[in-house]
C-alpha cells in the first residue's frame, strides 16, 4: 500500500468523521431548542436588533456580583 492510498483512506474517513460529526451537532441543537434550554430564535434576533437602547436577550434577576454575596 503506497502513500496515495493511504491518503486517499484517511481523507475518506475524517470526511465522513466530519460529516457525523456535524449531524450530531444538528441534533443536539435541535433538541435543546425542543426541550427548553435555549431559544436559538431568541439568540439570532441579536445581530438583527443591535441598537444602544434596544432590550437585552437574556435578562437575569441579580447581577453575577449580588449572586455571589447571597449564595454565602
């Protein structure tokens, strides 16, 4: 087995190493967005509406700071 050949294998198999790769990427978007944990249409909305004065995507109750002196 020459050089050619094993690249031409090795190409072959990162392909489709990618390829499921970014299908299971996909599927793991697609059911965090089912389930809840994130809005991805809420988070697209941030390149679209970027003004000074526009509300925030994601609000918290607290600053991280005020969340820190609580837990203690």
């Amino acid at each position: 087995m020459d050089i050619r050949a094993l690249q031409a294998y090795a190409y072959f198999f990162m392909t489709i190493f990618l390829v499921v790769l970014l299908y299971g990427y996909i599927v793991y978007l697609y059911r965090s967005e089912k389930k809840g944990v994130k809005d991805y249409e809420k988070l697209g909305r941030i390149a679209i509406d970027d003004e000074l004065d526009s509300e925030p995507v994601n609000t918290s109750d607290s600053k991280p700071s005020e969340k820190k002196e609580q837990t203690k």
